[in-house]
C-alpha cells in the first residue's frame, strides 16, 4: 500500500532534500510540499494525503498548533513529526497535539519507512531515540509508594526520588547517580528537580540537610550520636 504523504518544512533546501529522499523510498509517494503550517493546513484539505511529515518550528503556524489542526479536522491525515529537536518542550506537546510519529532529522531512509509503515498500520512511528525518551519520562513519573518498612516517605516522594536524594547526600554527581542506577543523567535531572519541588529546597546542600533530616540518609557522624540539622 503506497502512502500518498504530504511535506511541511520551512527550509527550502531541507524541503526539497526530504521530498527528493522520499521519492526514492518504497511504498511512499510525495503529493505536495508545504513552507509553512497554513500551507500544509490547505494542502491536507486539497489532497487528503495519509500522513504529513510535519517540521515544527515554522512560521505563520508551527507544526504543533498544524499538528492540532488537521487532526481535529482531518482525522483521515496522520502527522509524523520530522524535526532537529527532540527535547521535552518539542516532543511532548507535538505528542499531545495528535502526532502519531516522531522522527529527528538525522534519521535515515530505513528509519523514514519504518515509521510510515508503522503509521499506517496504526501504530506509532517513534524513533529508538524518542521511544528511549519516552521510557525515560515514564521512569520519571513514578506513582508516590504508599509506604515502606520504615513508613510513608515525606512529601510524596517516590521511592526513586528517594533513591536519587540518599546518593545527593552521598555527595554523588548526576552522571555518578546515573551509573549507580542505571538510568540516563537527563532522568536523573528530572528525579532532582520533582524532588526538589516536592521538599521545598533550594539547592543540594539544603537536599542533604533535608535527607538527614527525615532519615532518607544517615548523617556522617550518625555513629557518634550527633545529628545534623
């Protein structure tokens, strides 16, 4: 089954470069190109293509807000994100808006089909590197524990916050917590600043004073009977 796709980028040459590699894939055929999210919007309503591989950051209306458009008056119209950003401020709300794919530029011919041929079939065309994001997003959301052996933790943490805040007082670094769990440094980022805000501090060093406090970590001098406020 050939998907009939439409194009949206503002670049010209990136444009042109995306429409000529998608011509020389399978299964796929480029029915028009967009510079801007208006014209993509006309060109969804004129052509009725499957999928429209959609930049973000255009003018006049950006992929996002694009993205929202022809899924709430194109249903037929699937978006596959194709953009240089695969940050949260990108990835997220292009997700929310309908986009059922997501790729970043770098991704080659192979990757293209894959998620094309995903969308089609109905499921999501991510790439391995949002799928990992998204993994790690999750990781970051954990639910609150409703207890442990030793009680409730405070505020809401999670018992990964938990985690990440005994290995702060430690004096670990991020990529240092990363390695001792396994997890990318960007979740560990993520674990801190939610941590942070649950418990009010303001800095590491109010972290640490706030584990002691509440005995998510045993002060260096714990043995001695002193105890750190």
């Amino acid at each position: 089954m050939t998907a009939r796709i439409v194009v949206a980028d503002d670049q010209t040459v990136v444009r042109e470069g995306i429409v000529m590699l998608l011509g020389l894939l399978p299964g796929i055929e480029v029915v028009g190109s967009a510079g801007d999210g208006e014209e993509a919007l006309r060109l969804v309503a004129e052509l009725a293509p499957d999928i429209v591989l959609m930049d973000l950051r255009m003018p006049r209306c950006d992929g996002v807000e694009a993205t929202r458009r022809v899924r709430a008056e194109h249903p037929g119209t699937q978006v596959v994100v194709l953009t240089t950003y695969a940050d949260d401020d990108s990835l997220f709300p292009a997700l929310r808006a309908g986009a059922r794919g997501y790729l970043t530029k770098d991704a080659d011919a192979d990757e293209i089909v894959r998620a094309v041929e995903d969308v089609m079939s109905g499921d999501a065309g991510l790439s391995p590197k949002v799928q990992r994001r998204l993994l790690e997003r999750l990781d970051a959301r954990q639910e609150p524990v409703e207890a442990d052996a030793a009680g409730p933790l405070p505020d809401g943490l999670t018992r990964r916050e938990a985690e990440v805040l005994a290995l702060v007082a430690e004096g670990l670094s991020n990529p240092e917590i990363a390695r001792r769990l396994r997890i990318a440094p960007a979740t560990v980022k993520t674990h801190i600043n939610n941590l942070f805000a649950k418990t009010a501090v303001r800095d590491r060093a109010q972290a640490v004073r706030y584990a002691y406090r509440h005995g998510i970590a045993a002060p260096p001098d714990a043995d001695s009977g002193l105890f750190i406020t």
